[in-house]
C-alpha cells in the first residue's frame, strides 16, 4: 500500500510537470510551481526529486521507456518492415492525439539545455529502434540502400512534422485523418 501511495505521488509530480513545462517551457517553471500544482509539500516532493532537473530527466526516461516499448512490442507483432514502419507511424499520431503534451514534450524540448548529460531526442532508444527497422527493411531488400539516417528522415520525418503541425494547432483535423496520405508519402520515399 506504501509503494503504491508513492507512486501515485511521484507520478502526480511528473504529470504537473509535463503540464507546467509544454505550457510554460521548462525555464519559466520552478520547483514551486511543480509543488503547488502538485498540492503536496515543498518537503514531499523533494522527498521524490532532488531539483527540477531531476523531474525533467525522469519526465524525459519515462516517455522514451514507454515508446521504446511499444516500438518492441510492434516489432513482436508485424514480420515485416512495411507493417513495422506503418505501426509505428500510426502509433505516434494515435499517441499525439492521445496524449499531446507528451509528444510536445519528447520533441520540443531543447533537452541538452535542460538536461546537459542526457542525449538528444534522435539518439534514444526509440529512434535507435527505428533506424534499426530501416536497416532491416534495407537488408532484406524492400528499402532503397542509401545512408541510414537519410532514409530514416524519409519515411519518419514527415509524420513527425505532421505531429509539430497538430501539437501547434496548424492542423485542425486529428491526425489519423491525415494518415494514409502521409503513409503513402513516407513509404514511397523509401521503397524500392
């Protein structure tokens, strides 16, 4: 009951973060703010993270964690690179529109400012994950060969700019509206 109490607090912590961060911007909140969004105590919450940074740098892993895993688990469920790519794209805007300040968090974030020892955004396990389906797809031969990282820009980069565009309120429309469309875009920029 104990462990369960704390985590509904330490996970209270971070969704008024994520809050305050996309709507403020990281800098423009303090660790005050967190608390009094949080109704609980400057003394609890420092019991859970020692500075902002450390809620930013957890906010941050949980994010990656979580689409880290839902990447692998559509890797477990499609055999084939076409399917895998096609989920992923499908989840991130199903994620978007689920979940937005998550989405505006993981990539609008300068994290190298508000996290200087934490890696980019493009570098973390879900985009590693990414670009290790690409190189699969260019493996077995369904992938034009060219460079990695210009090929994952090709099928992933414009979803992803269509994900800035819904979170900035460009596009009025939900996502999945938009997605075959797009899909179609990505994949013939890759195929072969």
């Amino acid at each position: 009951m104990r462990d369960e109490k704390k985590q509904k607090r330490q996970e209270r912590i971070l969704l008024q973060a994520l809050k305050l961060f996309t709507e403020r911007g990281y800098f423009n909140t303090s660790v005050s703010d967190i608390q009094s969004a949080s109704k609980m105590s400057v003394g609890t919450l420092y019991n859970y993270f020692t500075n902002k940074e450390a809620i930013a740098i957890s906010l941050f892993s949980n994010i990656e964690n979580c689409l880290y895993e839902h990447l692998c688990e559509i890797e477990r469920k499609y055999d084939n690179v076409y399917d895998r790519c096609k989920a992923i794209v499908r989840h991130l805007f199903e994620t978007t529109e689920r979940a937005p300040e998550s989405m505006q968090y993981l990539f609008y974030t300068k994290h190298r400012e508000v996290m200087p020892v934490e890696k980019s955004v493009f570098t973390s396990l879900p985009f590693l994950k990414m670009k290790d389906m690409v190189v699969k797809g260019q493996h077995a031969g369904v992938i034009r060969n060219m460079e990695p990282d210009v090929a994952m820009v090709a099928l992933f980069g414009g979803p992803i700019r269509m994900m800035y565009l819904r979170i900035d309120g460009v596009l009025e429309k939900p996502l999945p509206m938009y997605f075959e469309d797009c899909w179609d875009c990505a994949w013939r920029s890759v195929k072969i």
